[in-house]
C-alpha cells in the first residue's frame, strides 16, 4: 500500500475510534492503532488545522522497565531464578551461576535471597547452597513487573511501589511524555471533507467560496527552505579567519602564484641549497618552464643572497658553499607561504631605500602550499597555509607569544604548547601544539619564529626592524571544528555537497 493509502486509512479510523470514545489520549490512540506515537500525533496535527478534531495537551510521567526491569519481567524476579537453579543443578559456585544468568541477575538475586535467608554461602568453598525446600509460589517481583508494562501510567500506583521499584530494585524508570487529549472539533461531523487552502480570485468572482471550507490558517508551519549557495566548509573558516586578521589591522598579501622560483622560495630565505627539503622528494619541480627569470628583474638582490649564502655579511659567517644561480632559478610549486612574506619583506625594504621612511606593517595570507608528501587520513600533497609576519621597531619572541596566543583563542583553542623547533629562516622558532578537545592529543598546529637577520639585512629593511613570523594550518582547525578524522572528507573530491550546504558559520568564538 502505498503511503498516502495507509495515511488516509489511518485517518479515517482515528475518526472512527474518536467517534465511539467521545476523546481519547494521543499515546493510547497510538497504542490502538499499533503504530508511533509520533506519527500519530502528526495525523492529529493534519485533522486539527481542518478543525475536524481538537486537542489539549498533557505532560504524563510513564513508567518504562530498565534493562533489569524487563529481564524479571521475561524470566523471572532474579533470587527466583537462582533458587531454579540451585534446585535444578545442586550446589553452585558464584561465576557458575553467573555464566548461568549474567553478572547483573546473579548480584541482585544473591542479595534479595540472601536478605529472605533463603540460601546460603560458603565463601571458603565458594558455594552457594539453597536453604528452603519449597519455591515460593508466586513470583511478585515479576507480577508487579507485568503490570508496570501493561498499564505503564504511574498515577495508577501507590508512590511507595514506585520508589520501590525505581530506587531499590532499579527495575523500572520514570519517563515524561508529552501527549494530546484528543476530541471531535466543529467540523467533526464533516468528516473527511476536502478544504481549500486558498482563496483565488474564481472562488471570488462567482462567490463561489461561501459553499467552500477553508482550512485555518497554521502559523506555526516552517517556510520551504531556501536553496542558496554556500561556502565549502575549508572556505567557510578561511573567511573568517581572514575576519580575524583584518580586524586586527593586518593587510592581505597577494598569494596567486603558485609556481614560485626557488629563489623567493628557499634562498631568500636563507635556507642552504643542500638543506634536504629542497630535494624533489619533498618538491615539486616544474618541467616547463623549469627555470624563473629572477636575476634578470632583481640583479642586485640576487647576487646580496649569493653573497650571504657564499660569504655571511652583516655579522654573519654564511653557509660557506658555491652557491648556484641555476639552483635558484629552478621553477618549483611554492612548499610554503614564506616565499610570499620574502617577496613583500623585498618590497618593504625597497620602499624604505626609497623613501627613506620605514613604517611598520602587519602582514597576513592563507593560501594552498603543494609538498611532495605520502598521503595518509592527515596529509594531501597540497594544502592551506595561514601565514603572517609584523615588521616593527625592536620587537621580538614575546610579541610573538602574545600574537600567537591571542589568534589561537579567538579560534576557541586556549590549551597550546610552544616547542623548540628549528628553521633555517628564523631563530628562535617554535612549533605550536593545541590539545584536540574530544581525545585530548596534542596536534601541531603550526611554526613560527622571528627572521633571521641574514633574510632581512640583505633586502635592505633597517637593522633595528625585527620581523615576527609564522605559518599555520588551516586544515587542522577546520577538522578539530567540524570532527573530522580524514581530511578527504573536507577537502578533495569525496567532499559531501550535503556538508558544504550546512557549513556552519559559528566557527569564531565571540
Ligand atoms: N614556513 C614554515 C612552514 O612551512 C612556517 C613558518 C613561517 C615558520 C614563518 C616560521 C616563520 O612550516
């Protein structure tokens, strides 16, 4: 039968039964029927906007049997059934008689017999023997349990039984149920007619609506919801955590190169051409073009680098090795951000040769860095990095404390930990760990460290400038937020459209 079959049938006989009783209660109607208290109140819902019943409501407590509950009902109050036992197989010890009837059963029967002398036990022999001859007649336990289930309202018991039952025994559970008086309405005796739900102009012009019913207006019904479009869920935090950011000041830098050189990438930054991480097992190396065109547009720049690499300078000793202009020109997809923060650090300094004025700046991007990585339930070979530098007068590490800390807490994360980590570009650099709030793990969630001088003093910026730094993940929030184990799930093409619809917008604490 199709549902609409089975509704209307459901229908009519509520009506049916409503007309015998005069009224009856929403959950007894549900029981009479045989089907889901639930369902049955929506038919109600249905018949009550036509006026064809009315309702009022009730809050009922109701008694329902705990597991115990139901395991005296089936087989029997628990001492009676270890006196069957005992009767049936003689003496038992007690991990017997628990194989026999379960921990719970055993526990609690041992007690009751135990309280009614009616058994006995030999803790040295671990024996437990039966001291009567005759079993009780009458089970009341489980009688009591068979009315408690046939008629669970609790206003037909004394109280004391109630407690009784609840408290000592622990056989049954108070429940409070919401359900409906239901009564004929004004328009019971219409039956099942059919209403118009709307008034048109037809209905108007011939005065046709005086013969017609119209069904009452239901406030309380929701809108159809609206289809609209929706950030995907790693988009959803990214904006505002970019909120975050810009209402603090800092200014957005641009992040739309992918393929960077490895210049801007590593030497720039200090890192030797011989650091591991350079090598193709941790990059990507592009084929065509395979090399940048740095030196041609940055020459001066481009040999100070070598120069620190080769030499040192500023105090430095370098790294004391040939230094390869074709190394540094080799086309690469950006491992980090960093390479963006090199690029507008140079412009700063360029600036400040220009002008002669250095102003202070907050700088801040979050965009995809590409890694020669083996993919697990954590790790894509490409993800989102949140990167950001300020760049002032005579700050340092505790600023960087303090900037950290405060972005993490916005992020609703107050439980982190800073540890030593090491950067070829920063000194001293932390690695930052927040605690997981379900499983209480401590997961790195980003690097940070305050620039070397040897990245700095090269661009030209003044000696007296510090840059604090860092590099978050964007994807490790976004999962501790949305409960996410695998980051297929939020980023990739096995993303659930269904999520990316419900994004949720509450991701910064207030
Ligand atoms: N580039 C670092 C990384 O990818 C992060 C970082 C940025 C560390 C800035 C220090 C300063 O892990």
């Amino acid at each position: 039968m199709d549902s609409k079959n089975t509704y209307e049938k459901e229908k009519n006989l509520i009506l049916e039964i409503l007309k015998q009783k005069g009224e009856i209660n929403s959950q007894n109607l549900a029981d009479e029927l045989k089907i889901d208290h639930q369902h049955t109140i929506g038919i109600i819902n249905a018949l009550e906007i036509k006026e064809i019943v009315k309702t009022e409501s009730k809050e009922k407590s109701c008694i329902i049997l705990t597991d115990a509950g139901k395991n005296c009902l089936n087989k029997g109050a628990p001492d009676i059934q270890i006196f069957k036992e005992l009767k049936e197989k003689g003496d038992l010890s007690k991990s017997e008689l628990s194989t026999k009837l379960g921990k719970n059963v055993l526990s609690h029967g041992f007690n009751l017999a135990m309280k009614s002398k009616s058994i006995s036990y030999d803790k040295k022999t671990d024996k437990i023997s039966l001291k009567i001859t005759q079993l009780p007649l009458k089970d009341e336990l489980q009688e009591t349990m068979k009315k408690f289930f046939e008629s669970p309202d609790i206003d037909k018991y004394e109280p004391k039984l109630i407690k009784e039952y609840s408290k000592i025994y622990k056989f049954i559970k108070i429940n409070q149920i919401k359900s409906f008086i239901v009564k004929p309405g004004p328009n019971f005796e219409l039956g099942n007619i059919k209403m118009k739900n709307e008034l048109t102009t037809d209905l108007l012009v011939n005065n046709e609506y005086e013969k017609e019913k119209f069904s009452k207006y239901n406030y309380n019904a929701l809108g159809k919801q609206v289809k609209n479009g929706a950030l995907h869920r790693l988009l959803s935090v990214r904006s505002q955590i970019r909120e975050i950011f810009l209402e603090q000041g800092f200014e957005e830098m641009p992040t739309n190169n992918f393929v960077e050189s490895s210049f801007w990438n590593f030497d720039a930054l200090f890192q030797p051409q011989q650091h591991p991480s350079r090598e193709a097992h941790d990059t990507f190396f592009l084929s065509n073009p395979k090399m940048a065109n740095t030196e041609k547009f940055y020459p001066e720049y481009f040999n100070k680098v070598k120069d620190i690499h080769e030499k040192g300078g500023f105090g430095s000793e370098g790294w004391k090795y040939k230094w390869s202009a074709d190394e540094a020109e080799k086309n690469i997809l950006r491992t980090h951000t960093t390479a963006v923060s090199s690029r507008v650090l140079y412009k700063l300094a360029e600036n400040y040769k220009k002008t002669g004025i250095f102003v202070p700046k907050k700088y801040f991007s979050i965009d995809r860095v590409f890694r020669n990585e083996s993919l697990d339930n954590t790790h894509l070979a490409e993800f989102h990095q949140i990167e950001g530098f300020i760049a002032d007068y005579d700050i340092g590490l505790s600023h960087l404390l303090g900037t950290v800390e405060q972005y993490f807490k916005r992020l609703g994360l107050d439980k982190f930990r800073f540890k030593p980590a090491y950067n070829p570009y920063t000194e001293p650099s932390m690695e930052i760990f927040a605690r997981h709030p379900n499983n209480k793990k401590w997961i790195e969630i980003g690097n940070s460290g305050v620039f070397r001088p040897e990245m700095l003093l090269p661009m030209g910026l003044p000696s007296n400038v510090n840059v604090i730094a860092w590099g978050f993940s964007l994807e490790r929030p976004a999962m501790l937020h949305y409960h996410l184990n695998n980051i297929r799930d939020l980023f990739g093409h096995e993303v659930n459209i269904k999520h990316t619809q419900e994004a949720s917008m509450y991701y910064i604490k207030e």
